[in-house]
C-alpha cells in the first residue's frame, strides 16, 4: 500500500517542479494581495471547532506563503489580516487574534531571512482601534524594515476600503477648503495618493481562499484593473501548488484595461 502512496507524491513533486519552471518563463505578477478566508471552517473541520488553533495556522500559513513569494521573486506582498468588521466577533476570538498577530510582527521583524532579503514590513489601516500592543509592535516592525526597499510585505489590519476611501474624501475636502487644492486639481492620481496604499502599486493578482467569491471590502480602489482567483482551499490548508496554479491563471489571462 505504500508504495502508490509514494509513486503519487513523486509525481505530484514532478508536476510542481514542472509548473513552477513554466511560471518563471511567463510574466509575473509584481503584486499579489491575499484574502485570507477559512480558518475557522478549517478548525470546525479538521480541529475539532478549535478555532483559536485555526487562526494559529493560519498565521503560521502567512509567513510561509511569504516564503514562496520571496522564492518567486514577487516584489509586493499584501494580505487582509483583520478587518474593520472582524472586530464584531466574540470578544475572546478577537483577543486571540490579536495576541497572535503581535507576535508574528515581532517574529517577522526579526526573522534572518526578512532581513537578508530585505524585505519591508508594512501594516496599513485604522490604526487607532488597534491594542497599544499591537501598535508597539507594528511600530517595532516598520523601524527594524524601514530602509528595505526590495521587497514589500503590506498587512492590511483593522482595514476596511469604503473607510479607507471616506478617510481620503475627508482629507482631500480639507485641503480644498484650506485652499491647498483646487477642484480641477482632483483626479485619479490625486485620489490615490491619499490612500494608505500610496506607495504601493496596485495588485495585479487578487487571490482568496475558501471558495467564497466575493471581496469583502479589500482594496477597492486599488483592485480595478486586478485580476482575481477564487481556491475553494481553505486558508491554513493552502500549498505552494495553490499558489503556482492561481499565478498560471493570471498568466493565461490577456489584460486590456478597458480598452
């Protein structure tokens, strides 16, 4: 009985070898946001409803996807971490959540390869809903990356697009009305330069997990011209393989931008 089991992962090997050396010789996407969607329905699954040792994993799982895109050469990186309406969940969960997400920023923030790649850590959102802890360490992870320009790794937390989007109208009205700008002034190029992605290029891969086709109130703005991918995989149970086959799609896609 052994042995099919192993010819099986022999050739599944050879199949992701294959593939990841057809990726490389196609273009790359320079951005790739993430939706990470299934941890709890993975937990319910697979963990006995352990929902806390779901978003473990699936915590575990984000520093490994990184990995992958590091290997691939993908210079942006953004995942939805935490959204403005996660905070509705039971007080407990949110807790944990936020636990373990300052605790993988300090990890990260010192981890040999983030550093030897020289790779940015970057968390945009509402920062003022978040714990003083949690700020501590998004703060410790931005001065210790602050000067890596190689590659970027965005975490959108306490993040939602329509606020986002509202909180750049407000500002934009303010300089009108402080007679910084104009009205002919505001154009596309404007508006986004006042959005938390400013710096960021927009995504040309948008991937989400768990089978759910929707986006959630993630990057709005920025996804218009994004290609999206939809992995009925849960988010913990996400493989490299996941990964190549959703940039091979991205791949055989012709982009026009309307035109």
């Amino acid at each position: 009985m052994r042995f099919p089991r192993l010819l099986s992962r022999t050739a599944y090997s050879k199949y992701e070898r294959d593939l990841t050396r057809k990726i490389l010789e196609g273009p790359m996407p320079k951005h790739i946001a993430m939706i990470m969607d299934g941890n709890r329905r993975y937990a319910a699954e697979l963990l006995d409803g352990d929902s806390n040792e779901g978003h473990r994993r699936g915590e575990e799982k984000i520093e490994e996807m990184l990995e992958w895109c590091l290997e691939l050469n993908i210079p942006h990186v953004t995942v939805y971490a935490f959204s403005t309406e996660n905070f509705k969940r039971d007080k407990d969960e949110v807790d944990f959540i936020m636990k373990l997400s300052e605790a993988a920023l300090y990890r990260m923030a010192d981890n040999r390869k983030i550093h030897e790649k020289r790779v940015r850590i970057r968390v945009f959102g509402d920062r003022s809903t978040l714990p003083e802890s949690v700020k501590e360490a998004i703060k410790y992870a931005d001065e210790r990356t602050s000067s890596y320009t190689e590659f970027n790794f965005n975490v959108a937390m306490a993040y939602g697009s329509r606020q986002e989007i509202v909180s750049a109208v407000r500002n934009i009205a303010r300089k009108v009305a402080d007679h910084e700008l104009e009205l002919d002034d505001i154009s596309e190029e404007l508006f986004s330069e006042h959005l938390y992605t400013s710096d960021i290029p927009d995504p040309d891969l948008v991937l989400r997990t768990s089978g759910e086709i929707r986006i959630s109130n993630f990057l709005l703005w920025q996804l218009a011209y994004s290609e999206l991918y939809f992995s009925d995989v849960y988010w913990p149970g996400f493989r490299y393989i996941d990964l190549l086959r959703a940039i091979r799609s991205y791949q055989q896609r012709v982009r026009r931008y309307g035109e």
